[in-house]
C-alpha cells in the first residue's frame, strides 16, 4: 500500500478529536471510477512488491547476491504490505455486512 494511504489514515489526532482526513465516495460514477483507478494502482503496487522480494530471493537462492539483508527486508516488506491489504479488505468486508444487516 502507499505512503498516502497511510498517511490518510493516520491523518487524524485521535487525542485531538480529529477524524482522518479521507475523501468522500459520493454516488458520482467519475467518483466510483477514480476509486476503481486508485484501487487498480494500489493493488498492482502490492504485486510489484511481492514480485521484487520473490525475485531477490531468487537471485539469493541463486547465490547471485551475497546481501541477505537486503533479502530479508523485502520479503519483510512484501509481508508487511500483504499483511496491511488483508486488513483493509477486512475491514471493507465488515463494513459491507454491516450495511447489509441495517433495516430500512
């Protein structure tokens, strides 16, 4: 994920009573589009990620580096990134059920 989906949601003081600073999704299809844009981009940067940690960890296994390291702290990365897309999917899940279980 980015730096400023992150920064989105961190955005906001929770001390200060300040809620994060996200756009509004309103029912404008420039809107829905924008979003679908974003949500493309977001997840190709998550594959690109992963591809690079899997391609350092084969040039590892290859032994055509010799920086460990640097393997672990992509493979690190790529983990931390997957791990923050699960938790958004999550939480845009529940969020989902939420409204499907509100009575009009």
């Amino acid at each position: 994920m980015s730096a400023d989906l992150i920064a989105a949601i961190t955005a906001g003081s929770p001390a200060a009573g300040a809620a994060p600073a996200l756009p509004a999704f309103g029912g404008d299809a420039a809107v829905a589009r924008d979003f679908s844009a974003w949500l493309s981009q977001e997840v190709s940067q998550l594959n690109q990620t992963m591809l690079a940690a899997e391609g350092k960890l084969q040039d590892q296994a290859a032994g055509r580096t010799q920086n460990l390291h640097e393997v672990m702290i992509a493979l690190e990365e790529s983990r931390l990134a997957l791990q923050l897309a699960m938790q958004v999917r999550n939480k845009v899940l529940d969020a989902y059920q939420e409204l499907m279980r509100m009575q009009i």
